[in-house]
C-alpha cells in the first residue's frame, strides 16, 4: 500500500528560526509528484511547494525550501525565517495516477501541528 | 481569479439523510476531485472527475457517488449517512495533464447527528 509518513504530531519554532518537516512515503512508482499544504484554523487547504520526482533539483519557494531524497523516500520542508503565519497544520502529500480511469489523486500524511512562537 | 468555491459552508444532518454537496472549479480547470477530512487525520481521497467522467474512485462505499456538469462544477451526493460521515468535505480542481496540481476549495463541514 502506498502511505505518507510525518513522524511528528507537532513542531514548535521561534519567530525568526527555521524548522524542518519531515515526510517520508512509500511507493513503487517512478514518476510522481510531492507536495507540501498549509491547513490554517480556518481550514483552507493552502499549497506551499511541489517537487517534481524526476527533477533532482530541490524545490524553493520564498522561505520554503524542500529536502528531496528519492533513493530514501524522503521529502522534508524547511521553513526559514519563521513568521506568526505560518503556524498551521502542514500535510505532506503525493499524487500518483490512478491505472483505471487515467486520474490522479493525493495521498496525505497525519499532518504537523506547527506553532510559531514569540 | 476567484478560487474553488464550495457549498454550503457547514451542514447539520441526521442519520439516515442524504446530502449533497456542491463545488465550483476555478476558470479554466476542467478536473475536480473530492476528499473526505475527518477530524485529526489527513484528506481521504473520494473521487475525481473531468469531462464529466469519472476517473478515479477511493475506498468509500457506494453511499457515495458525483457527477461533473459540462460547466465543470460538480456534485458529491451521500445517502444514508452515518455518524462517521461527519467531516469536512473539501474540493479540489486542477487542469489536466502532467503539470496538474490540486487547489482546494474553503471545505464544506458536515455534521450528522
């Protein structure tokens, strides 16, 4: 079964700091796409980065960088220069196509809790 | 450009009621896609759908079904519910092809008593 593994409940970080996710998954195929979302209290799913697995390149967006080790299965988030609004509930994903039916779907982790702190 | 819209917002039910759940893609997005989100735990997915077709089911029963509207909106029906059912239901739409992305709706939160 293919699965999405974030090993902690919650995180906290000071304003200003920098903190890294972890995500680690499972899958037997080759080609698929990561993604990192934001969930905020108001529960909006919000896209933060995607990572493309054929690209050996790690994904970069502002502040939000993406560890991608593909051998290892890894594909963690590092937030940098940490801000008030970043605290959420962040959810790892990857989408894989789906043999019958020629779609694709997301497969979400359990979620981080982040909490920025003063 | 507004972004994927969703109604209603929340929803009370009771046992044994259906549902119908509504989503709008933003313009330009022919694919949307449904997932289920209960409390603590990460979006399940349910269905996506483009060109009116279905393309992909997830491992919900058959209480569960959609359909997509040559406009690309689309509805998520549930008949019967149960207590479990209550969730949030969020909504997804992405274009088509290998550079797809998912952008989800705000979620519609439904209760079932």
């Amino acid at each position: 079964a293919q699965t999405v593994t974030q090993s902690q409940p919650e995180m906290s970080v000071q304003e200003a700091e920098t903190v890294t996710l972890s995500c680690t998954y499972d899958t037997s195929e080759s080609d698929y796409y990561l993604f990192w979302y934001k969930q905020p209290p108001s529960r909006q799913m919000i896209l933060v980065i995607r990572q493309e697995a054929y690209k050996q390149q790690n994904a970069t967006e502002n502040r939000f960088s993406v560890n991608f080790q593909k051998a290892a299965k890894s594909f963690s988030l590092k937030i940098s220069d940490s801000q008030l609004g970043d605290a959420a509930m962040y959810f790892c994903a990857y989408r894989i196509p789906i043999l019958t039916g020629g779609g694709n779907k997301l497969t979400f982790g359990t979620g981080t809790q982040l909490k920025v702190e003063l | 450009d507004a972004g994927v819209t969703q109604s209603p917002t929340h929803l009370i039910k009771t046992r044994g009621q259906q549902v119908t759940l509504r989503c709008s893609p933003i313009s330009g997005h022919k694919s949307v896609s449904w997932y289920q989100q209960v409390l603590g735990q990460g979006p399940q997915f349910i269905f996506q759908y483009y060109e009116k077709e279905e393309r992909g089911r997830g491992n919900f029963p058959d209480r569960f079904s959609a359909r997509q509207f040559p406009n690309y909106s689309s509805e998520l029906n549930v008949n019967a519910l149960l207590l479990g059912d209550s969730a949030l239901y969020l909504c997804a739409s992405s274009l088509v092809g290998v550079e797809e992305t998912q952008y989800f709706g705000p979620g519609t939160r439904l209760l079932v008593l």
